[in-house]
C-alpha cells in the first residue's frame, strides 16, 4: 500500500471515531466500567443505525436515478430494504435477549445513553460524507444495499454460535473475542467499503454544516 493510501486513511475523522469508539469499550470493559451485556446491546443498537444510514443514502440515490430517468422508482428499493432489514433485525432480537441474560454484568443506563450518542454522531457524520460523495459520483443503488449486510451477517452469525452455552468462563473469552474481531471488522469494513485508501473522505463538517 502506497504511503497516500496510508495518508488518505488517517485523515479521515470517521475512522478515527470507530477505532476510539471500540477502545473504549474495550478499555471500559477491561476496567469493570463496562459490561459485556453492554457491549452486546450497542452493537445491536450500532447496527439499527447503519440501517437507517443506507435507508437514507438509498432514498437520497434514488432521487439522484429518478432526476436521470423519470421511470426510475426511487422509493422501490429503499422500502424493501427498510423492510428486509428490519426483519432481520427483529428476528435477531430474539436472539438478543437469550444472549444477554447469559452474560455476566449489569446494563448501566448512562452508558447506553454515552455510548449510543456516541454511535448516533458518527452515524450522523458517516450520512453525511456519503451522500456528498454520491452527488459527485453517484453509485449503483442495489451494490449500495447490500453493503451493511457485509458489514453485520458474520458478527450476527458469530454472536449466535459463540454465546450459545451456560458457561460463564466461555462466554467471557467468546466475548473478549468478539469484541476484538468485531473492533477490526468496524475499521476493516468502514475502509473496504468506502474505500478511504484511494481518496479522502468528503468532510462531513465542513460546507454543509
């Protein structure tokens, strides 16, 4: 990798915001501030977020397509997508909550509320970076779709089978796991996916607010 691919990485105020974001989980949970069952719901509350954010991008994508091609349905894809992936999300709440009774520690409810804003203002700047970046160069709206699905099904599909047991000495190691691989995958996706390495990332603080 080219040092301005290195450069473009560390200058992008997301990513920054992802890793601090997962440190402080890890450092917290290390500390006893922060409990597993904690971790488990902001994650779960993490991906609620990342689906509202391409619901918003899908809609604003499909305005962009309709101004080019008026028989363009510009709201098609964002509502089967809001319905295919709430779904899938309530579905895993159900999973949710037999997971989280197993988990040792209890759920502070200012933490969530520190966490979650937190999630909800990197959420806001990560919107905002992308659909500035869509009206310079407009992307295909179904390769759009599918990206959060890349980012969550693995870590959904591991939660399940890791926290599957009665065993508080292997819920603890599956969870200093996951949050480690869950940490990577954040930073991992969030580059892949947008693709920080080639170009800078539009400035979500700046011109618009």
């Amino acid at each position: 990798m080219k040092r301005s691919h290195f450069k473009n990485i560390l200058s992008d105020q997301e990513f920054w915001l992802i890793l601090l974001f997962n440190v402080a989980l890890l450092v917290t949970y290390y500390l006893g501030e922060t409990s597993a069952s904690l971790v488990v719901m902001l994650y779960y509350i993490q991906s609620l977020f990342i689906g509202l954010q391409y619901f918003v991008r899908l809609l604003f994508l499909g305005f962009m397509y309709h101004k080019l091609n008026p028989k363009h349905n510009r709201f098609a894809l964002p509502i089967f997508f809001l319905f295919h992936y709430g779904f899938f999300h309530v579905v895993y709440f159900v999973f949710l909550i037999s997971i989280v009774v197993k988990l040792p520690g209890r759920v502070d409810p200012s933490a969530v509320k520190l966490f979650t804003l937190a999630l909800l203002g990197n959420t806001v700047l990560s919107s905002i970076s992308d659909i500035k970046k869509d009206l310079q160069e407009p992307k295909v709206p179904i390769v759009v779709m599918f990206q959060p699905y890349f980012r969550i099904v693995p870590m959904h599909l591991f939660i399940m089978l890791a926290f599957a047991t009665d065993a508080i000495s292997t819920l603890t190691n599956a969870f200093l796991f996951f949050i480690i691989l869950k940490s990577i995958a954040d930073v991992a996706m969030h580059i892949v996916v947008n693709k920080t390495y080639r170009e800078q990332r539009p400035n979500a603080t700046g011109g618009w607010i």
